[in-house]
C-alpha cells in the first residue's frame, strides 16, 4: 500500500482538564459542569490558536452521549461549538474507546477525497451522570451486548480485561506480569502529576509501586487485577484541526506548529467472535501492520509513544503487539525502564488513560493533541524525543476497532 496522495497536517490541539474521581473539584453530590461546556472550551482552544479559524467541515466523535445524556445528532452541536461550520458538512462518527481514532480518520479522509481542505475533529464524554455500576452497564455496549452482557460480571469492561490478565499470568507468569503492571501505573500517576488538565494531577499518594501491587480482591471487586489497573469514569473533550497543504497555509499556522499525519492503520475485529488470543492484541497487531506499510518506516524510528492503556495488563499487551517485546517478553520491557521519558521508547508522557483520564469518545483525539505537542515541544510533560516522528493507537471495546496513526514532525 502507497501513503497518502498529498500532505496531511494537524495542528491547533486542545484538551480540557479531564474531570472525575481523583480532581479535587470532582463532587458529585453537586451539579456538574454540562457536556455543552466542555465542547464550548475545546473549540475556543483549538481556535484562538489559528489565524484564519474557518473550516470547510466538522467531524465530532463521542461513543455514548445517546445513552449517559440523552443525547444523540451531535452534528448540530459543531456549528454551535465552530461558528464558521453553519451549513458546512458536519459527521458523527463512534467506536467504542477508539472513537476518536476514527473520528481523526474522517477529518484525513475528507481531505484526501478534496471535498475539504480544512476540518475540525473534537471527540467527547460525559460519564459521570451515574454511578460507575450504571455506567459499566452503558460502557458494555463496547461489546456484544446481547450475547455477553448478561453473563458478564457487574464491572463488565474490568473483567473482560481481568481475564485477559489471568491468561496472562497463567502463560508467563505472575509475579514479574503483577510487578510490570504496577510500575505501569506508578508511570502514569507520575507522568500525570505533570500535566495540570490530568485526572490525576493531584494525586499525591506516595507509595505507588505498592498500591499497584495490591493483591487482586474478587469478593471486593475482581480476580487478577486491582483497582489501580483501570482508568477511571471521566468527564472532557479534545479537538485538533486537520489541513491540506493549501488549508494549513490558508490558516495562518505556521508549518513548525504543526505534525504531518503520515500514516494511518485502521482494522476491525469480528465483535460477536471471542478473541483469537487472550494474550494478545490481535488486531492491534494488524492496525500497526497497516500502517508501517504506508511508510518506509521501522519501529526503531518512532521516536514517542500514545498507547490505548485503560487497563496496565493492556499496556504490556500493546507493547508486544507493536514489536518491542516478544509475547511474554514485555514486563521485562516496562520492568527495565524502556517506556519512561529516558527510556527506549517514551511513552504517554501524558499519563496516559489510567493517569490523563479516560472520557471514551475524546480519549484518541486527545492522543494526537499530545503527540502533536511533544513533536513541537509544547508538551506540559516534554520528554526529550530523539526522533522526528510518534505514533498512536486508539483501540475500541476488547480489541475490536483499532486505529494507529504515525505521525511526524515538520519545518518551515
């Protein structure tokens, strides 16, 4: 497969602060700040940092607005968050968790078909209209609700991957899988104590490592992992503008302000099939396939990493799909330090979702907001980033919908 036909840019990337457990604000015994605010303050972020903030078309992502707000045809809300989207082409897309993956897919999309030189791609959710038990119910719609949900335990998301992990465990092992997991974790609460919209700024906890270690509990919440090894129920939006060459100039946005999408990776897996493997991410493995063909690039040229962790057994099991660890092989990779910011591979600086936070439909837009501000050097967390060029993989329900993107850094 050939890359794109013609250049591709992002730029002007905004996040609000991710709300929820772990903020100091977050009380849910008062009313709560409306969906309608946090696309309002994504759009005015995304925009005040463009000249020309005109676009020809709008893609808004969001996986279960239907269902936690109430609220569906989130196509009429882009002309109310981007004034210059009346009457233009407005779409919603969804897929589960990487919604936002897809979302940023259909803003390359419609600049490659020239139907749009300009288009502005936000994703959002608002989870926190109920408690996590309810929630956990809506969230099941990530997978085969009819054939699963029923049988599925109470915290169903959780437990999928909790089994995931206790296959892991049973194949290579516990003890150096539980110590990679935690170190996973005490990485994200420390990347996102440095990034002041993260869920987990505030986190002042001080034995990390040992509140990742804490033994699973099934009879409080579930068998293989702990608390510490899910992402929390979030609350928040990210936008990103995405340009031709013709739209970035038209913009005002100087070139060094922007990454140069080069690739993209979507693949789909049969969500009424059990996954081939347990232990492995198998269509993950496929979306990166994907799109390294698209490029001339080896995984020993990406130089930052945003990977889909809503849960630490996931983290290990991206890794090996990527390549950098052999199956069975990745606690050692986290264990050993190569996913820190002086690591081999620096990855989600950001904190990631277990640190970040993890509101579903905005989760992969605001993936390339943070590639694309490490790849400027505008990151609240920056690492020092060896290479030109990053990549994100945004991944939907038990490894179903998955999108990587690469990503590269330009110059005037």
């Amino acid at each position: 497969m050939n890359g794109f036909r013609k250049k591709i840019y992002a730029a002007a990337g905004y996040s609000t602060t991710f709300y929820g457990p772990g903020r100091p604000e977050f009380n849910p015994q008062k009313p709560m700040p409306p969906f309608e605010d946090y696309l309002q303050e994504t759009a005015k972020g995304t925009c005040e940092q463009i000249a020309n903030p005109t676009f020809d078309e709008g893609v808004i992502g969001s996986f279960m607005s239907s269902r936690f707000l109430s609220q569906g045809n989130l196509p009429g809300f882009l002309p109310f968050m981007v004034e210059s989207l009346h009457y233009r082409p407005c779409t919603s897309v969804e897929g589960a968790c990487g919604t936002g993956g897809r979302a940023i897919t259909a803003g390359v999309k419609s600049i490659l078909s020239d139907l749009s030189d300009s288009t502005f791609v936000a994703g959002f959710e608002v989870q926190n209209t109920m408690k996590a038990v309810y929630g956990a119910d809506i969230l099941a719609g990530a997978a085969y609700y009819s054939k699963e949900r029923k049988n599925g335990h109470a915290y169903f998301f959780p437990n999928i991957f909790a089994e995931r992990a206790g296959a892991y465990y049973k194949k290579y092992g516990y003890e150096t899988t539980r110590e990679a997991m935690a170190i996973w974790y005490k990485n994200a609460i420390e990347n996102a104590r440095k990034n002041p919209k993260a869920q987990e700024y505030t986190n002042k906890s001080e034995n990390l490592f040992e509140l990742g270690m804490t033994p699973p509990n099934p009879s409080k919440f579930l068998p293989y992992i702990n608390y510490y090894d899910c992402s929390k129920v979030s609350d928040g939006a990210s936008s990103i503008a995405i340009y031709s060459e013709e739209g970035l100039k038209k913009s005002g946005i100087p070139k060094d302000k922007a990454v140069e999408i080069i690739a993209i990776g979507e693949a789909e897996g049969n969500i009424t099939k059990t996954p081939d493997s347990p232990t492995a991410l198998t269509t993950t493995k496929q979306a990166i396939k994907r799109a390294f063909d698209q490029t001339h690039l080896t995984l020993s040229d990406i130089g930052v990493l945003e990977i889909h962790d809503c849960f630490t057994i996931t983290a290990i099991l991206a890794l090996e799909a990527l390549g950098y660890a052999k199956e069975g092989e990745g606690p050692k990779f986290i264990i050993d330090g190569q996913t820190t910011a002086d690591g081999k591979i620096p990855t989600n600086l950001s904190g990631g979702l277990g640190g970040f936070g993890h509101p579903t439909g905005a989760t992969g837009v605001r993936q390339l907001v943070d590639l694309s501000h490490q790849l400027t050097g505008t990151a609240e967390n920056q690492g020092k980033v060896l290479s030109p060029y990053g990549m994100m993989i945004s991944m939907g329900g038990n490894d179903i919908t998955v999108t990587c993107i690469i990503v590269k850094r330009v110059h005037n």
